[in-house]
C-alpha cells in the first residue's frame, strides 16, 4: 500500500444513487481532499442477488425490491472503465468491492488496485478463492464476522499466499460509541500480526482520528455531498469539508506517532527552563542573624538567580548573614 499512513480510502458505495454525473462529480472533489483512494461496489444484480433479498432499511420510494435497487444504481463494463480511468487520471487508487465472481472478472479487466472485502462477504469463499487466483491485495472488513469465521478466512487466504488486512468494523448505520470497538484494533493486531485498519460509519471525523492514535494503519468512511441526500448510508457518512478536515487531522497525528518524543532528554529545553524555573527570594525585609522560615521565603524567575525554588528545604532554619531586602534572592553566601 501506499507508504503514507494512514491509507485513507473514501468510499462512494452507492451515494451515486446510479448517475454517472454524480458519481463522477464525486471523484473530482474527492481528489482535492488528501485521501488515497476512492472505493466503489460494483453490483452486478443478477449474479449477486434476487427477488427475495430483504431491504436492509426501507429507504427506496422508487424501487419494490433489493433487486430492483441494485439494477437500477448498477453501471455497465464500459461504464466502469471511464470511472476507473477518471480516478487514474485525478491520482486517485481506484479500489472496489466485489459481490459476485462475475464482478471479480470485471475488475480484473479493469486492474483494480485493491480489493476490498465487504463485512458480509468475508466469508463468500468461492469468491474469495477467484480473488485469490489474482495475486491481488486484499482487505477484509469485520464487521459481521467472529473470530472463529475470520479465523477461518485468514487461514484460506494464508494458504494461498494472499496479502492481505483487516479492518475493525461495526455494521451498524450510523454506529454508536458504544459500539466502535477500538479496542478490537490491538485483538486484530495481536490475533493475526497484518496491517489494521478502521472501517468507519459513525458520520464523525473524531472516530477515525481516535482510531488513527490507537494504531490503524487503514481508514475507510463512507462520503456523501450533504447527509440528508437519498441512499442507505448517507446518514452514516462524512460530508466533503468533514473529510478535508479529517485528512488534516490523521496526517498531523500520523506524523506525532512516526516522531516519538524521548522523556529522558530534555536538554532542548535548557534555554527555556533558565526562563520558566525560578529562584529562591525573601518575601520581607528580614535582618542578619535572622532564623529564616517557610513563611519568609517566595520563588521568582529566572533560574540561576541564587539557591533554586527546589532546594527550600535546604534553606529554613538557616541563619542570615547578611541583611535582606523584601524579593532579594537568596544565595548560599547570604546564609551561615
């Protein structure tokens, strides 16, 4: 993948609503906001899907059937090229998930980057096994699987010599705090020792930030022109300005954490804590041979003044030497 971390992928899915026009429009914005890559779904209705699949929300005024819906927002072969040559053409990486094999053939003639793999086809292992005869990447989304089914496509991949990452991903439009699962970031990381990444449908920019401080190395959220627009995730995604100021964010955290800051050495501050550190002063006028006490004493600035502010205790019960001034600093040579 791209060696700038977080590889932040925006997904269009189907914010498009089948208009080429919008969808293209969507690439041309997309390309001025930072990420990496664009990802689409490419269905293909009548090899994924039939008459009996259930709305997963009743959102459709135009369409009687999940079938319908997917025909009608579903693009052509040569309607597929000129979008993947558009991304090319912005710098974008055009990445796409499959939902049948015949959608995998497609992408193959078009040379996806990457792929990606839907919550709910993680363990679709015919495709997933015409995928792999690729030699292409693969990055599995976790939303719906236990660890025993991961368990299980990770080993099908692994035998087939499939690189491959996982994102932490909670199926649910928009999703709760309560239910980001950040901590399944270090499980994911710790279970299978590949590169993690975060799935996002909060509608948020602070989650993929979060998620970027806890260590994901992928980010990938839904985007959509205005979050009252018609479709199933449009409510679950970020806006164009949110994402521009999320790219921001993540790269600013990316950088703190490639930067680690050494706690043993604070020798670049030298010049600054001579300013900030303070001196030991009297707070009155006090005589020699005076017995000074906690009450007498103040610290002031600047360092290096006399007797450091964290040496005090070193100081009461001593005796002046000399006569003392109201805020005059203390030195040794002031005291017997």
């Amino acid at each position: 993948m791209n060696s700038k971390k977080p590889y932040i992928i925006a997904e269009i899915a189907q914010a498009h609503d089948g208009s080429l026009g919008v969808l293209h429009s969507y690439i041309d914005v997309l390309a001025s906001t930072g990420i990496n890559a664009i990802k689409f779904q490419m269905h293909i209705a009548e090899a994924e899907s039939s008459v009996h699949e259930p709305f997963r929300i009743n959102f459709s005024y135009e369409d009687k059937t999940r079938f319908d819906y997917w025909k009608r927002t579903s693009f052509s072969f040569e309607q597929w090229k000129e979008i993947k040559q558009h991304c090319d053409e912005v710098g974008l990486d055009f990445i796409c998930s499959p939902f049948s094999n015949l959608a995998v053939e497609w992408l193959e003639k078009l040379d996806v980057k990457y792929y990606k793999i839907g919550s709910g086809e993680v363990n679709n292992l015919l495709m997933l096994s015409k995928i792999a005869n690729t030699g292409k990447e693969v990055i599995l989304s976790s939303g719906m699987s236990s660890y025993s089914e991961l368990d299980e496509t990770v080993d099908f991949l692994k035998k087939r010599d499939v690189k491959f990452s996982i994102l932490q991903c909670t199926t649910s439009y928009p999703t709760s705090p309560e239910n980001f699962g950040f901590n399944v970031i270090t499980e994911l990381k710790e279970r299978y020792d590949v590169s993690i990444g975060f799935s996002d449908h909060s509608s948020h920019i602070s989650t993929c930030i979060a998620a970027t401080a806890l260590g994901a190395e992928i980010l990938e959220f839904h985007v959509v022109f205005h979050k009252e627009m018609f479709g199933p995730d449009a409510k679950s995604s970020l806006t164009i300005d949110e994402t521009k100021e999320l790219v921001k964010s993540v790269r600013k955290i990316s950088t703190s954490i490639e930067h680690p800051v050494d706690k043993t050495d604070n020798t670049k501050y030298t010049e600054l804590k001579n300013i900030f550190e303070k001196s030991l002063a009297i707070n009155k006028d006090l005589k020699a041979g005076y017995t000074i006490t906690f009450d007498d004493l103040e610290a002031k600035k600047p360092k290096a003044q006399g007797i450091s502010a964290n040496e005090f205790e070193e100081v009461i019960g001593k005796t002046l030497a000399v006569d003392k001034k109201k805020w005059d600093f203390l030195s040794y040579n002031d005291l017997v």
